[in-house]
C-alpha cells in the first residue's frame, strides 16, 4: 500500500520538467522536496522564504532536509512585517501572507525557468479554514499531496519509509498564528513568541509547543499528551520566571492543550 502511494505520488511528477517546490521545515513540502527529486534530479529546487515570521528553527529543519535528499536549496528573504495587511491581523492574515509569498515564488520560478510551483498541502489541511491555501490556488500553485488524496498520517508513514528525518516533527506554523486575529503583529511579540517556545521546550522536553500572546499573556499549549510535562511546580515557576524576563505580563498554560486553529475561537 505504502509503495503504490509514494508510486502515485512520484508519477504526478511524470509530465513536470521544472518544479519550483516551496519548502517549510514541516514533513508535507519535505515528502513533496523528495519525490520531486527522486522524479527530477537537478531540475528540481526547493525555495524556503525567511520573511521574518519564520522560526527560525524551521529554517534550519529546512536546510537539513534539503541537504538530505541532495535537492538545490534557495533561501528568500523579505519581511512580512511591511505588509500593512498583513500587521493588522484580521481573519484573512493567512490569505495576505500567502499571496505575497505566491509572488516571491513566481519570480524564483521565473528566474530559474520553472514551470510550475508546488507546496505541501494535504487532505487534512483541506477541512480546516484555510484562506492562504486559497491565495496559494489563485496564484497557480499546486499540491500534489492533496491531488494524490496524501492524509497527513499517510505522508507520516511513507516519510518514514524514504527515511526523511522530520518523519515525525510536529506540525507548525508561522510564529504569528500565535497572535490572536484584531491584535496587531509586531516584531517585539514575534520575537517573545519565538524565545519563549525555545524555553518550553528546553525547560519541558515537549516537542509540540505554543506560546500564545494573548495581548501580552503568554498562554502554554503543549501537546495533549505532553501535558504532564508541566505537572512540576518547580519547572512551571522557572518557565513563568523566564518568560517575565522576555516582557510577557503573565503566563497560563492551557489544561485542554494543543489542537490547531484554537486561537481563531479565543477571545480571552
């Protein structure tokens, strides 16, 4: 079964002859990195964009899985935060993002004579309220994962089998989706949002982490079942403690835990 999935998805690349693919840091654009590769060889190149709501951890997870499976590796820079559209944050953030990414990427494909730029998306990312997917459809860009019906458990297990290390790397997202929709995005809470994940993770050991700025409260989802992690009392003061000292006024930790989109339904 494994093998006839990843056969689908290699053979969506069977008319291609140069594929832009944009690559996250995540496990869905790196399986898509991958088979482009394996399908393209050099005529393939993976484009990550640093526009400064980017972990800069994802970056690196970028650069690591493009060395791993030998695909060319472009790094665009620019910076989100000049897109007044975008600062202000309302329910089409992901929408205004995505649309200024879609033409940064057509240049890079313009430049390196690409014929067609593909992402990452899945099945499961089709349920979800999406509006950048939407941009990402009006610019051209394709989704061979969610054209060859990939689930996100589906892109997990075959992932695995190519042997892609960031098999089981939790989901994320750019470091503004931890900004609540109507509260404005600023370098100064990009910056604690970013910091203060790092020090969850270092203080917990949890991989799948938020840190929410809830109008100046950080608010602490780890995954469901990493929520034990923050039983200590002890490691809880130093996270509050720590995450004072980068300008957060308070910090909460969420008993429900992760599950994505849940800050599109918090109003306090």
């Amino acid at each position: 079964m494994k093998k006839q999935q990843l056969n689908k998805l290699l053979k969506w690349f069977d008319d291609k002859k140069n594929v832009l693919v944009a690559l996250s840091g995540g496990v869905d654009s790196a399986l898509v990195a991958y088979s482009a590769y394996e399908k393209l060889g050099k005529s393939a190149i993976a484009v990550t964009a640093d526009y400064k709501t980017l972990a800069q951890e994802e970056l690196e997870y970028a650069k690591k899985i493009s060395s791993e499976i030998g695909i060319r590796h472009i790094v665009i820079e620019y910076n989100e935060l000049d897109n007044e559209s975008f600062v202000k944050n309302d329910n089409n953030r992901c929408f205004y993002c995505r649309s200024e990414l879609s033409e940064h990427l057509l240049k890079v494909a313009k430049e390196f004579g690409s014929d067609i730029i593909v992402d990452g998306t899945n099945t499961d990312d089709l349920g979800d309220y999406r509006p950048g997917v939407l941009a990402l459809r009006e610019n051209g860009i394709r989704s061979p994962l969610a054209e060859t019906k990939f689930s996100k458990k589906m892109v997990r297990s075959i992932a695995k089998n190519v042997g892609l290390s960031v098999y089981d790397k939790p989901s994320n997202s750019c470091l503004a989706s931890r900004i609540p929709w109507g509260q404005s995005v600023t370098a100064e809470r990009l910056a604690r949002i970013e910091i203060g994940e790092k020090f969850v993770k270092q203080l917990t050991g949890a991989k799948q982490v938020r840190v929410r700025d809830m109008d100046g409260i950080a608010k602490i989802e780890v995954g469901v079942d990493e929520l034990c992690l923050l039983e200590n009392n002890l490691v809880l003061q130093k996270i509050k403690d720590q995450l004072k000292l980068i300008s957060f006024d308070d910090v909460s930790i969420d008993p429900e835990g992760y599950r994505p989109g849940k800050i599109n339904v918090i109003t306090n």
